[in-house]
C-alpha cells in the first residue's frame, strides 16, 4: 500500500510539470505571431497612404500602368476576369449521337445553315436551364451481325448415321471428307431410308449418294463439281381400299434422277478481258418417271462483269437452257432458252441503280424484257428501299414438277413459264440482332403451272388417285412476302418467313388448283453448349382448292405442322441424337386424299472414325 501511495505521488508531479512546460511554449509561439501581424498592418498602412498620394498626384501615370498590364496578360495567355455577374453555366456533350434540340429550346434561335457531319462540331448556346433538353438519335451505322454457326465435320473423317423410330422407320447415313495435300477437298454422302405408314400402300424408301468436290488449281482459279443420284419408290394409296388385289406395281409411282454439275470459279481480281469473259457454270440432269418417261435437261450461265470508272460495273451475263422430254404415249418435246443480261448498274447519289434489257429467244418466240432495279438506303436510318421489275423464265421439267406434288402423274407436255415481276421491297436492319424485310409484287404469269385430281372413279379405286400439272395461260397475282431473322451470339437463331398470294384475274380454269393461299414457316436452332443442340420447325398453310368427284370446287384444312429434333455428344467419336416430326399428331392434307402420318419419332447414334 505504501508503495502504492509512492507511486501515485510521483506520477501527480509529473504530469503538472509537463503541463506547465507546453504552456509557456504556446505563451511564447503566441507573442511572436502578435508580433509580425503588428509589424505587417504598420506597413499596410504607410503603403495606403503613400498610394494616395500618388493617384492625387498623377493620373496618366495609371494610365500607363494598366496599358502595361494589359500587355503583360496578353504575353503570357492569362484570361481575363469577366465582368458578367450571372455565373456562367456549360454543358458538355460527348457522344456518338447526334444531340437535338427540343422545340422549347429553339426559341429566339437565329436560323443556321446545316453542316455536313464529317468532323466534331463545337456549339456555343446560351439557353436558361429549365428550356434545356436533349433528344438522342442515331446516326446511320452498319448492323454487325452474327454469323450463323455452321454444322461442319471434321476433315479426314468418316461417319456413321443410324436411326430406328415408329411405323418401322429406318435411317443410315454415311458421309467421308477429306482434303489432300493439294488442298483438294472432297465429300461423299450415301443414305437410305424406308418407313411403312400406318395405311395400306403408306410405305416409301429414298436412297440418295452424292459427291462434292474441289480442285484447287493455283490461287486465283478452281473447279468445283457436284454428282448425285437419287431414287425414291412411292405407292399410290389416296382413295385405294385396303382389300385390293393388284400387285404393288400396279401402284407404284417410282422417280430417278441421277446429274452432275461444273463450276469455275475465278477469283482474280485482275479487270482483264478473259478473266471476265470466262466464269462458266455447266449443269446436266437426267430424270425417269412414270410410263418410260425420260427428261433430259442441259443448262449452261456464263456471269460477266466489267467495272467501270467511278463507282459502276458493266454486266454481260447470259445463260442457256435445253429441255427434252420423251413420253411413250405423245410425241417427243424439246423447249430451249437462250438469254442475254446486257445492264448498267451505278452507285449515285447514295443510291443503287441498274438499268438495261432482257432478250429471250425460246423456242417458239423472241421477246425483249427491262430490266430495272433501284435501291436507296434512307438517310440516318437501316432502312432499304428497293424497287424491281424483271422478268424470270423457267423451262418447267418432269423433275422440278414431282418435287412439288409427288402424287402426279406423267405431265403430257411442258412448257416454258414467264413471270413478270414488279416488286417494292423494304429491308430493315433494326439491330445487329434483328433484320426483317417486307415485300410487295405485282405479277403476270404465262403458263404457270396448277395441279388438280384426274377425276377417274373407277380408275382411282384401283389404281390409286393421281394429279395432273395443267399450265394456265395468264394468271395476275399480288404477292406479299415478309421475312425475319433473330439472333443472339452464335447461340440462338430464329428465323421466319410467309408468303401470301392473291390470284386476281385467271384465263382458262376457275380456280388456281393445288396452290397455297397463305404459307408460313419458322426456323429455331439453339446450341446451349458445346455438346447439346436444338432444332426445331413449324409450318402453317391455308388449304389449297381442288375438285372433288362432282367436279365441284373445295378448299383443303388448314393445317399447323411442329418439328423438332435435337443433338448430343456423348464422347469424342460418339452422338446421339432424336428428331419428332408432326409433334401436334395432326393426319393433315396437303394434297387431297392423301392423308399424313402421325406423330413420327425416330432416334440413333452417329459414330466418327477420327483422331
């Protein structure tokens, strides 16, 4: 305890010495500080009235003074004070927009001529704050969009495509790619599928192999070619009872095509006359149909393109199409099309323009065509604008007729189509994700072709009921086309298109037999991963007109079809993969009495032999 006492004692004496020792130093920082700021007011003082004095004195010398000062600010670059007493007030704009004053703002405004925006412009306004707003608008840029992911296989590859699913549904597939040290590519794809249907003589098998290659000559020049052959053996079932006695060949509606095609491709970029002269495409086709019928048909395009001084081209295509066809029952047919393209096209006034003729010799005729087309991009907008008027020529054949309607029988002639075209078309670039486009044309066909029932009941009941292609004289139609394309990275693509056509004046028949009123279509493939994949499909069409057995006119369902189908790698060489087709399980008529299938599932494996 006495310890204790000691020590508080001790530390009391201590603390009152420090204290009294910082308080004297403060007492003497405090006196020295009184006394400068004495010293300092005395001289303000003497010099204030010593200036005083000086203006009483003299007033040009203050003169000279301030014109020296003045000198003084200019040399070294120093702003002057403004005298203004409202605080001056600035806005700063930085943007890749253009800014736009609202109405309000523009009031007392003198008027200004406009200035091209090429270069950063710097606008001085004085606006009270409460008028001040701005409005934003884009300037005219060029929409960046993603590129659509492609299924690609490997090089040097070999695959295996297997896949079993209802109604004894059976796919195989085989592909092989390869390029070689000469950077020759080449792809062979052989594949068979058969499904028996669910009704009697519903069964079809489809064999198809193809070849694709290309030569890599040097840098500048390759040739590429194309072979294939397809057989597909279908059966007469619309209006055939199931307790018929025929054989199936009596039903049977069976199609071959077997052709080829020789492309070359010239990518100099050298303007010289042969290079221009020489870009020719030769194609061949032969097609066996029903009745010993044989179609044979050549066709040969030649591109050529000059470029002129400024901003044009000059174009010099032409192409040639030879058709014949045989039929056992009727004398042969040979139709012929020779065209020459001669246009100017120019790019002024930042717009497009192309301007010349069409003549066509066939094989019965001559005619001289226009060719006009302009396009114009709207300004400080994604809008395109393009107007057309041409006219298309198609040498109709055996082939191109049984891809439309399969069920038809051997046309006894064909004939050439002619479509003059007029078409007003909008294409919009809405964002680098989004473009759609909309279409309206007016349209003059010559020998279009329809296609209604042979109505033969007795025939049909025992011979299955079949079409036949009538080629209209003249039919005026409007048409209405849109379509649009949605996509987000290389992950997620939506596409959609519709086409609505209007018959408005048809010559010889009374109605356009076994053509879709309206038709729309969808696309949607999503890649979620590296391993899984999504595809999927929807088709909507309004009924066609046919004739049923009275001869009486009558419009088909309508009809909504859903697809899907979907992809997943397992392991490095290994993929499974699934596809449903008519997933509403809706027995639609796109040709009468011909009733589809159900919903049809099938599924399998792809196995790839690669390192």
């Amino acid at each position: 305890m006495k310890y204790f006492l000691k020590y508080i004692f001790l530390f009391i004496c201590i603390f009152c010495f420090l204290t009294v020792g910082s308080s004297q130093q403060k007492n003497k920082k405090k006196a020295k500080i009184t006394a400068s700021k004495k010293a300092v007011t005395k001289k303000k003082k003497k010099s204030v009235k010593s200036s005083k004095k000086k203006n009483k004195k003299s007033t040009t010398r203050l003169n000279i003074e301030t014109a020296d000062l003045s000198k003084l600010i200019i040399a070294n670059n120093i702003a002057k004070p403004k005298l203004d007493t409202i605080p001056e007030k600035e806005v700063s704009i930085i943007s890749a927009f253009k800014p736009q004053l609202k109405n309000i703002a523009k009031l007392n405004f003198t008027k200004a001529t406009n200035k091209i925006d090429t270069f950063t412009t710097v606008l001085n306004y004085q606006v009270p704050t409460q008028n001040l707003s701005f409005q934003y608008r884009p300037i005219s840029l060029i929409p960046r969009s993603y590129k659509e992911k492609e299924t690609s296989f490997p090089v040097n590859t070999t695959n295996l495509k297997i896949g079993f699913g209802n109604y004894n549904n059976q796919f195989f597939e085989a592909t092989y790619n390869a390029i070689d040290e000469n950077k020759h590519s080449h792809a062979f794809e052989a594949s068979l599928e058969t499904s028996n249907g669910i009704l009697y003589l519903q069964q079809f098998n489809h064999k198809n192999f193809a070849y694709i290659g290309n030569l890599q000559l040097n840098e500048k020049y390759a040739v590429q070619a194309e072979a294939f052959i397809q057989n597909t053996q279908r059966y007469r079932f619309g209006l055939v009872p199931d307790n018929s006695s025929l054989s199936l060949t009596d039903y049977a509606q069976p199609f071959t095509l077997f052709g080829t095609s020789i492309k070359w491709v010239n990518e100099n970029s050298n303007n010289s006359l042969i290079n221009k002269l020489f870009n020719p495409t030769v194609k061949f086709e032969n097609f066996k149909g029903l009745a010993s019928t044989n179609n044979l048909w050549v066709e040969l395009y030649n591109p050529m393109s000059f470029k002129l001084k400024g901003t044009g081209s000059l174009n010099l295509d032409f192409s040639y199409n030879y058709n014949k066809y045989t039929h056992t029952n009727y004398t042969n047919q040979a139709n012929s099309i020779f065209i020459i393209q001669p246009s100017i096209e120019l790019n002024k006034w930042n717009a497009g323009i192309k301007v010349g003729v069409n003549p066509s010799f066939t094989t019965q005729d001559f005619a001289l065509f226009p060719v006009i087309q302009f396009s114009k991009k709207l300004k400080d907008t994604n809008y395109l604008l393009v107007a057309n008027w041409q006219t298309i020529l198609t040498n109709n054949n055996y082939a191109i007729l049984s891809m439309v309607n399969p069920w038809i029988a051997a046309p006894t002639s064909l004939k050439i189509t002619t479509q003059e075209k007029k078409e007003l078309s909008l294409f919009i670039s809405a964002s680098k994700n989004l473009q759609y486009n909309f279409g309206l044309s007016l349209n003059d066909y010559r020998n279009i072709p329809f296609f209604n029932r042979i109505n033969n009941t007795a025939s049909s009941q025992f011979f299955g009921l079949q079409f036949q292609p009538i080629f209209e004289y003249r039919a005026i139609t409007l048409e209405l086309v849109t379509a649009m394309r949605y996509q987000i990275s290389d992950q997620f693509i939506l596409k959609a298109n519709a086409k609505y056509i209007q018959f408005n004046s048809i010559k010889e028949n009374t109605n356009a037999w076994g053509i879709l009123p309206l038709n729309l279509n969808g696309e949607l493939s999503w890649y979620p991963s590296k391993k899984w994949s999504f595809n999927g499909s929807m088709q909507y069409w309004s009924g066609a007109t046919f004739e049923n057995e009275a001869n009486n006119a009558y419009d088909l369902n309508k009809a909504v079809v859903l697809n899907a189908s979907f992809n997943y790698q397992l392991t490095t060489h290994l993929k499974a993969w699934a596809k449903g087709e008519n997933l509403l399980d809706k027995k639609y008529q796109r040709w009468a009495e011909y009733p589809s299938l159900g919903v049809q599932l099938i599924a399998g494996i792809v196995y790839s032999f690669h390192k």
